[in-house]
C-alpha cells in the first residue's frame, strides 16, 4: 500500500521554502560579504572567477525546495554533502572556476541555515507575514551593521562539520519565534513599513546574517584547509577585547540612536527578548 506521508510531507517543505526570510540580493549581498572573511588566497579566487560564483548562487537559489528547508526538508544533509563536494574538488582536484561555483552553491545553503523562516515552520502565521518579513529585510541592507565572530577553531581544526550545521539550524530555530511575535506585537498583522530599525525584527535580521557571515566564511576555510590549502590565524582583536567577536562595520547602521529624543514612541516598548547571538 503506498502511504500517503509523502504527498504531506512535499506539501510542508514546499510551504516552508516559499516562506524564506532571505530574498535573492540579501542572499548576493550576504554571500559577497563573507568572501572578505574567506582565507585571502580563495578569496582571490573568487573575485577572479566572479561570474561562476554567480553562477553557484543562482543554481543554489534553484535548489529543490527540501534542499532549502529545514526539518521535514533536508537542509543539513544538504549543507553538509555540499561542503564536502567542495573540499572533496579540492583534493582531486577540479579547475578552481569550478570550485568557485560550488561555493556559489555552497553560499545560499549556508544563508539558509541562518534564515529562520527557512529552518522552523511552527507559527501557523507565517505565510502571512513570510513575504513581507523578506521585503523588510531587503529593505533594510544597507543599515544592517555585519558582525564577523570569527574562525570557528573546531570546524577547522578539529573538522566537526555536522556539530558547526547543527549549531546553525539550532540558533536560527531560537530566533525563528521572535520575527512572528514582532509582526503580530499589536494584536493584529503589522505592515512591514511601520517596522523601524528599534524593531526586534531588525535585531534578529542583523544577528541571523552576521551568523550567515561567519558560518560561510568558516565552512570555506574548512573545505581550503581539507584540501591543503592555507588557513592564516584569525585576525587580531583591539586591545582587551574579551571573546573572538570580531565586528566589521559597513556603511549605514542607525544614526539617530545618539539623538536627544522626545515626545512617547508611536508603539509601546516590546517585552521581547532575543537570545544572545
């Protein structure tokens, strides 16, 4: 007899891809920034070949949707077999154009496993704010501050690739309740132009892609490393800095947050609280 979960189970995944947070030039946007963090000679690499890395991002935003959707879909295994491809071009090795492609690919996996809309399909809401949650997000790149916290010494020391995915999916499923409770702080489904940069909203946008940052730039220097290629030492931090949070500024951020301000908010201050990044 032939089960009838399947059918269900293409439904849910296909629900969840169509409700990512992250559109296509957050994803270009994203990925760009985190070949700065990529070790400098693949880096270079990169650059050199910058329409194969477009190519890989295309063929990545392509993907089938239970590649790109966490539980029921299969985003890990996704994520995961894709890494090692790439390290696995490495040690054969494969023309480095082709490589950069694969790391296109590479790259919108890695900023699925930091979308929360992506990775967690629990609120029975949230179709009705997905696409408006990924319009905001767009809207609001060149404000969002990307942070970079570092290598992550165990990836690429120690090659624990699945603990570093799991720890991915596990931060965006903690943030994914956060975005629904923004959207609905009224009572009531809250247009995404009234969402200023003081909304949680913006606070999960700025954590979830600065993670998406380090989680892409740590996975390609775990796939260089596998291959022989050269990891440099992480880059210094100021002077007492405690912790391996390394902040890259870029331009925008909230210019006004310094300003003597006056008058009662238009909205009453949120309760909510997001979990450390």
């Amino acid at each position: 007899m032939i089960s009838s979960s399947g059918p269900r189970l293409a439904l849910v995944v296909a629900a969840g891809l169509a409700c990512l947070g992250w559109g296509v030039p957050t994803t270009r946007h994203v990925a760009w920034t985190a070949v700065d963090f990529f070790p400098p000679d693949l880096a270079r690499q990169v650059q050199r070949h910058e329409k194969r890395f477009e190519a890989g991002i295309r063929r990545g935003l392509a993907a089938p949707p239970a590649w790109r959707a966490g539980p029921p879909g299969t985003l890990a295994v996704a994520l995961e077999a894709q890494a090692r491809r790439c390290a696995d071009d490495l040690r054969r090795p494969v023309p480095l154009d082709d490589l950069v492609e694969e790391l296109g690919v590479l790259a919108v996996l890695a900023l699925d496993a930091n979308d929360p809309l992506a990775v967690a399909h629990d609120d029975h809401r949230e179709g009705a704010y997905a696409g408006a949650y990924q319009a905001y997000v767009d809207s609001i790149l060149p404000r969002v501050r990307l942070v970079y916290y570092g290598q992550d010494r165990g990836l690429i020391d120690d090659g624990a690739l699945a603990a570093a995915i799991a720890a991915s999916l596990a931060r965006s499923a903690a943030l994914y309740p956060f975005v629904g409770q923004e959207f609905y702080r009224t009572g009531e489904l809250r247009d995404w132009r009234g969402l200023d940069d003081r909304a949680v909203t913006f606070g999960v946008a700025g954590v979830a892609l600065s993670r998406a940052v380090t989680d892409l730039a740590n996975l390609a220097a775990w796939a260089w490393a596998q291959g022989g290629g050269q990891v440099p030492t992480p880059r210094p931090t100021p002077l007492g800095h405690v912790g391996p949070t390394i902040t890259r500024t870029l331009e925008g951020g909230f210019p006004q947050r310094d300003e003597p301000r006056t008058g009662s908010p238009a909205m009453p201050q949120s309760g909510i609280r997001l979990p450390p990044p």
